[in-house]
C-alpha cells in the first residue's frame, strides 16, 4: 500500500427511537468524544435536512467535539456543496480549523438527498452546474490567499482576501459515489477522493482507482490519496452483530425505500451484502478481515465506517465504536503486514 492506513468514523446524526434531536446531537458529540480517546484517526458528519437525520450543521457539532478532543481529526460526511455557499463552507471549516487546532477537513458532495434544494431555493435541475462551479471557487479559496473568480451563477470575486485565514491549507476531500466524471472532476483539481461504497462488492471500484491514478498523472498532478465510506457495525460475534443490526437497517431501508421506489429488504438480501457486499457487519475478526480485503484491494489510504444506521441504539454504538478501535483496527494493520512480510521475505 502507499499510504498507511487511517480508521475513521462516519455518522449522519440517525434519529434513535424514541429520541430527541437534541439528545442525539449530545450523543453524537460523546460518541466523537469516545473515538478521539480511543486513538481513532478521523470523525465525519453528514448533513441532512430531514426527520430521520438530526444534524443540519456538521461544523457546529464537530466544534463541540474539537473542544473535547486532542487528535483526531473532524471532518463533514458530506458536505452538500451544491446548495451551500462557497465562502460560508470555507469560512466555517476555517473557524473549524482554530477551534481544533489544525484538524479540520472538508469532504464535499453533492449528497444522494435533495431536500436541501427546495430548502435553499436551488434550482434541482441545476443539480450539476452548481457543484460544478461551486467546486471551482472553493479549491481557489482553499488553495489562494487572494481570490479572483468568475462564474456564471453567483457574483465574481477580485483579488479578494476570505477570513479567517487557515495556518495551512484546508484539507479538501471530493466524496463520489460511483461517477468516472467525478473521479475526473477531483484529479483536475488535485483534491483526494472519498468512494461511498455503499452496495455490492468494493474490489469493483478497482477501475475507479486505476482512473483516479491515471487522471492525476495526465493533469500533472501529485499522488493523492483515496479513501472508502461504508456502513457496518461490531459486536462481540457474528450471529449477535447482524441480529442487532439488522432490524434498524431494514427500517431504514424502508423509509428511504418508500421514497425511491426500493423492494423491501429481506434478511436473505441482508445477509448477501454482508457476506459478498458493503455491509461491514459482524465480530471483530470479521469486520477486520473485510476491510483488509477492501484495502488491500483498492490501495486506500483511509477507511471509515459508517457505524450509525437508524434507529440504533446509542449505547450499541458506543460499544461497537469501542471494537472498531480497539479490535478491528489492529486486527486490520496486523493482517495488511502480512503480504509485505512475506514479500520481503
């Protein structure tokens, strides 16, 4: 592997049954709070403007945390650039960054939920456009200090200073879900790709990595690192992680299925994408074993595990957050040294 890996966390703030936003929110700070004491390397929100999800503004949450933590690095899980501003995104994550102490990173998107359009008054049928130019001023404000840009959807700026300044600059992920353009967008740019493998066998996204390398060389950019976003959760063994697990994730399957037009989950159904898919669900030995596949496979620099799933209980959280730090990912460390042993051997 190139990069060592990296072991994040990533949660969407899932409304647990029978509680409060405010609670979750508060949980969701603990639960930040407990991967940081842990030695865990990344913690990333996503944001959503809908029942389900309770987190609208990651940056504020992930500000608490900082205040509560060391080392860790906070990051969004997405950022939906697409209906934000630009300069408020970088603003915010600059703040961020101070509060922190250096540890902040965006991860931009254009989110697989749309409700933030109407919310905003974007045009949906823009969809494309916007990420597309708003991605185009925000690497400048990233990567400038004095800023002059033009477009065609919102007002041009010249020679422009955008405050707080960062002490270094801001760490920029392009999360992408499955599209060759994007995988081109983030090269041109020379940005990191996050993959949000989230159904079917990761070795898939293989093309997508060779892609990603290939398009960095050809705009003449540097190595760039990738990463994988993907659900699961840890317990103590197999039978009892998939019985906890799976009756939140078919309830939310459900309610976004009902929405898409998705068939009903079954548990056989369930049961294939933990044993073939992206479900990163059973005991520590398990969870480990796959995603030492996965990076082995895709050479990433960072995985994260999408460890919240509905109405998940956030006790069960926590104690699935513990073995992911303190059982998966040695586990996973020790298993990926094995071939480069053997090879110099």
């Amino acid at each position: 592997m190139t990069h060592a890996l990296q072991f994040g966390l990533d949660t969407f703030g899932d409304v647990t049954s029978g509680t409060q936003t405010s609670q979750v929110i508060r949980d969701v700070v603990a639960e930040g709070v407990l991967a940081d004491r842990l030695g865990l390397d990344f913690f990333g929100i996503g944001e959503h403007h809908r029942a389900d999800f309770a987190v609208s503004s990651p940056e504020m949450v992930l500000a608490a945390i900082a205040s509560r933590t060391e080392r860790i690095r906070l990051g969004s899980a997405v950022t939906v650039l697409s209906s934000d501003e630009p300069v408020r995104v970088f603003q915010r994550f600059a703040t961020l960054d101070a509060v922190s102490n250096g540890r902040a990173e965006i991860i931009v998107g254009r989110g697989s939920f749309t409700e933030s359009f109407p919310l905003f008054g974007l045009p949906l049928d823009r969809y494309e456009d916007l990420f597309e130019e708003k991605l185009a001023l925000l690497h400048k404000l990233v990567t400038e200090e004095r800023v002059t840009w033009q477009g065609s959807l919102r007002a041009p700026l010249t020679d422009t200073v955008v405050y707080p300044r960062t002490e270094r600059p801001l760490t920029t992920w392009v999360g992408v879900g499955g599209s060759p353009r994007s995988i081109v967008r983030a090269a041109h740019y020379g940005l990191p790709v996050m993959l949000a493998i989230i159904g079917g066998d990761p070795v898939r996204f293989r093309p997508y990595v060779d892609m990603f390398a290939k398009a960095l060389a050809q705009f003449g950019k540097p190595e760039l690192p990738m990463g994988v976003h993907s659900p699961g959760f840890v317990a103590e063994t197999d039978r009892t992680a998939r019985d906890m697990f799976f009756p939140h994730y078919r309830d939310m399957h459900a309610a976004i299925g009902a929405e898409r037009g998705w068939p009903p989950l079954s548990r056989a159904a369930f049961e294939h994408e933990i044993d073939a898919g992206s479900l990163y669900v059973g005991s520590p030995d398990t969870v480990a074993r796959k995603i030492a596949r996965t990076a082995g496979a895709l050479g990433i620099a960072r995985f994260q595990l999408k460890y919240s799933t509905g109405t998940l209980p956030h006790a069960d959280m926590l104690r699935g957050i513990e073995l992911y730090a303190t059982e998966v990912a040695p586990r996973v460390r020790t298993l990926l040294d094995i071939p480069a042993q053997a090879a110099a051997e």
